[in-house]
C-alpha cells in the first residue's frame, strides 16, 4: 500500500494512541495481580500453619477479588500482543527474532504455570491436600511476576538493544545472545521496579479495602490483620523500588541521556547539575535554555550529577547538546546522527540493488560493512548503524519528547513513591497503638489512597514511553519506521471497539468487585462486629 507523508503519519499516531490505550487499561489490572496474589499467598501461609479457619476465610475473600481482575487482566493482555502484529508490522520484521523470544517464553512458561494451578487455587479448597494447596496459592503469584519478567525484559530490550547483530540479507536483527538480552542491567532493573511497583499497589489495595470495613464498623480482625501483612509487605517492597528507581535514573544516564534531560527539563548540559524538586514551566516557544524554562522551581544542588554518575560535578548533557552537538564534551549533534542513518539507508538500497543486477561486487562490499567479524564492519557498525533510525528523521527536534508530559509524570510516580513509604508506616504504627480504627479521617485517606497507586503506576509508564519516543527501538528505528501499511481508518475502528471494549471491562470489574467487598468474607452484606 502506498501512503502520503499525511496518511503514514495519521497511521502512525492512531497506531500509538491505540496501544497505549490498551496499555494502559492492561496495566490498570495487571499491578493488582502482581500484588495482591503474593498477599494471598502470606496470608494462605499462616492458615497452613496455625490451621486457623479464620484464616482460610480471610485468604478465600482476597483470592475472590485476585481472581476477578486477573480474568479480566488476561483479555486486554493478549490484545496488546496482537496489537505487534496488526499495527506494528514493520517492527514484527525488523526485530521479530529477538522480541519474540522472550514473549513465546512468557506465553509457553509463565502463562502456563498460572492457567494450570489456578483452578487448584479457586477449587481445591476440600479436594487436595493443604500443602498443595498452598503451592498451588503460590505458583499463579510467581507466575504473575515470571510473566511479567519476560514482557519486561522484551520492553527494556527496546529501551537497550543488546546481545543481536543486524543481517544485510534478511533486513532483520537476529538474536547473537539470550543472556545478554536478559541479563542486561536495563532489564534486570526494570523488573524489580515495576513489579515493586505491583507489590505496592497491592497492599495500598488491600490497606484500602481494610479501612474500608473499618470505617463499616465490620470485620475488624481481619480488617487489621490484613492491613499489617500489606502493610509491612508494602513498606519493604517500597524501600526496594526507591532503591531501584535511584538504579533506573544512573542507568537513564547512560543509555538514554534524552530521557533524563527530558525528566529535568534540562535544557543546556552541566557540570554539576542540580536535581529539580518541583517547579512550573513555562510554554514551549519561552523555553529554550535552562534560564528560561521555569517560572519558578526548587532545586538541589548538584543533585542531578551525582544521582546519575555518582559524582556532584559530572557532566550532565541536556537537550541542546544532545539536538545540536557539543564538541568539548564528543557529543555529535543530531543533524549529524541523521546524516550517518541515511548512509545506512543508502547501503541497504545498494544491497538491494546490487542483488537485483546480480552485482556481486557491490554484494560482497556492502556484506563487509555489515559484517561485524571483520574490522570494516565493526567500524561501519559502530560509527552508522548504531544511528540507522535517524535516517528516517526529517529534523533534529523530532528526536525531542513531550517535555512537559514526561516532567511532571517524573514528579508524580516520584511524590507518590515516598507519600506510600509514609502511608505504610503510619499504619504500622498506627496498628502497634491499636488506634487506627479510632482514626476515621486516617481511614478514609487510606480508603482514596487506592486510585493514587493506580495513577503512580500510570505516570511510571508515561515516563518509560513518552520518554524514549520517537523510538520504538532506541536510535534503530523511529515509530515512523516500525508501523504497519494500513489505511488510518480500520485503526480508527479498531482504536475505538477496544475503547468500549476495555472500558466495558473495567466498569464490569468495579461493579463485580464492589458487590464482593460489600458482601465481605462471610457473604453477608450487613454489619458484623
């Protein structure tokens, strides 16, 4: 199909604004799945051990609500993964070798593991032993976390493209290391921090709850007891994604040095940069150094450079230098970038050609710039082919994010990370005193916590996606490179039958979850003491 300039870029758009559409209701489901199936699993422990029914009750109420959103969660997952070969053909193609591995593991292992023992799970309360059944409790929360280690790793490979090397004859990135691209720092670091990131939404989940029957003067055993286990859980998993998301910002630094100037709104690199705290920017034509680009802001000094290199006066390049170059510190500028991935562009064309004259010559010159074996290819490699996705940028500011989106997402997933840490700790404390159900505004705060670590979440996603574009594949291939051919408007469709689709789910598991919690633990709506 041939498109105009308007049609390709009208695909592409609609293209994105469908996937992260379903992204982002697949990540409204998936968070509590992660959290709230290894909260079942503690408290399902204790029943295994003091035999106390009680306990059995607690953990049959918590896997009811696990056990709707997962089902839920599951439909708009595989959407998502349809959604690469529908829209995103061209990037299936390109780098469908080493993408599909790690989600084939996904489906074959993880999937698998949480279909086969789920049903022991729900059902085999009076039918197998305790200790089984107890591993079968377990097995669908390490399956959540196991599948979302595969997705995760496919996503940081996008992020850091590692262990492949490029075939001139099949135009595709073929996988050179399977432990390279799972072991790679990125990957490892963005699965710790986004299933903390589950953990955490899974006890602000059942603390909510908790407060909920609390403030209904009902189940105030359980109510407690669970508020302590998510509690502690919530408290340790957050110190650990604090830890993590300090990894995260040095490991931005190297590999993706837009996306932190971007998060900063640094405009102009510096030698010991501060780290802004807060501020308010000004609009896009006003900004155009570090001078101009707040009305007002709080700062730390210095903060910035040691958070991302470990040393109070490093350099920090900002989004001037990294659009226009500077020299001082080997920074080519974008116009250059762009002019060494068309080179690329152009060998590739010659490949093609060549084989259509059946020009061997020209053949076995091209092979050898693509050949990492010999010194030619290393050096081609290295100093072209790692900008190849440049070559399909028409200018350098295209290689820019959406600055204020991604800034203040920053400060958001930020502040609400260290709100969580003080939440948790209130409660424990609260809970040691044996006052919190004397606290009624505390529990209604705890009770309207639960949307803020959905929002965390979200704004976490904005900030790892809206922070790496224009780049499916970082600087190997633009989202104007990686869309399907299609016509705009069965995206259109399509984007708008998911919309009513997902929204529809989403209001389906609400009501369905709410007429749970109102029957509580017993079955019985009214109130218990």
């Amino acid at each position: 199909m041939l498109l105009t300039t308007t049609d390709l870029m009208s695909v592409v758009d609609w293209s994105r604004a469908q996937f992260a559409m379903t992204a982002i209701y697949h990540w409204l489901f998936v968070p509590l799945t992660l959290g709230l199936g290894f909260l079942c699993a503690f408290m399902e422990t204790i029943y295994y051990k003091t035999g106390d029914e009680y306990w059995k009750r607690t953990v049959k109420f918590w896997m009811k609500l696990f056990g709707i959103n997962f089902a839920i969660g599951v439909a708009t997952g595989i959407i998502l993964e349809f959604e690469f070969g529908t829209n995103w053909s061209n990037y299936s193609h390109f780098v469908g070798d080493i993408f599909g591995a790690p989600l084939a593991i996904e489906g074959i292992m993880a999937f698998f593991l949480e279909a086969t023992f789920i049903a022991v799970m729900f059902f085999g309360w009076d039918k197998v032993s305790k200790g089984f059944h107890l591993t079968a409790t377990w097995l669908p929360a390490i399956g959540a976390s196991l599948s979302a280690l595969w997705i995760l790793v496919a996503n940081a490979w996008m992020q850091y493209p590692v262990g492949m090397t490029f075939n001139i004859e099949t135009a595709r990135n073929e996988m050179t290391s399977f432990w390279e691209v799972l072991l790679s720092p990125v990957a490892l670091n963005k699965f710790f921090h986004t299933v903390l990131s589950g953990y955490i939404l899974g006890s602000v989940f059942v603390i909510g709850i908790s407060a909920w029957f609390l403030l209904k003067n009902r189940e105030h055993r359980m109510a407690k007891d669970s508020m302590k286990i998510a509690a502690i859980f919530g408290l340790v998993c957050s110190i650990f994604a604090a830890t993590s998301g300090d990894r995260s910002a040095k490991l931005v630094a190297r590999v993706q040095p837009m996306k932190l100037a971007s998060i900063e709104a640094l405009y102009d690199g510096q030698h010991g940069a501060d780290l802004t705290v807060i501020s308010m920017m000004k609009p896009e034509s006003e900004r155009v150094s570090n001078e101009t680009v707040n009305y007002w802001e709080i700062k730390l000094p210095k903060m910035l450079s040691f958070m991302s290199f470990g040393d109070k006066d490093a350099f920090v390049p900002g989004i001037n230098d990294l659009l226009y170059g500077n020299e001082e510190m080997g920074i080519i500028s974008t116009e250059e970038k762009i002019a060494r991935g068309k080179i690329v562009i152009d060998e590739m064309r010659r490949f093609r050609k060549a084989k259509d004259d059946g020009d061997h010559e020209a053949l076995a010159d091209v092979k050898r710039n693509f050949d990492p074996s010999t010194e030619q290819g290393r050096e081609f490699m290295d100093k072209y082919y790692r900008y190849f996705g440049y070559g399909y940028l028409t200018t350098p500011q295209q290689a820019v994010p959406n600055i204020p989106l991604v800034f203040y997402s920053f400060r958001v997933m930020v502040g609400l990370g260290f709100y969580f840490i003080l939440m948790f700790t209130v409660v424990l404390i609260l809970l040691y005193k044996k006052s919190i159900d004397k606290k009624r505004w505390v529990l209604y705060v705890l009770l309207w916590s639960i949307p803020f670590a959905y929002f965390a979440g979200q704004t976490g996603w904005v900030v790892t996606e809206v922070g790496r574009q224009p780049w499916t594949i970082q600087y190997l291939l633009p989202t104007v490179a990686a869309v399907s051919r299609v016509d705009a408007g069965s995206v259109i469709v399509t984007f708008f039958l998911f919309l009513a689709l997902f929204t529809a789910l989403l209001f389906a598991e609400v009501k369905i979850m709410t007429r749970q919690i109102k029957l509580g633990p017993g079955g019985k709506s009214e109130k218990q003491s």
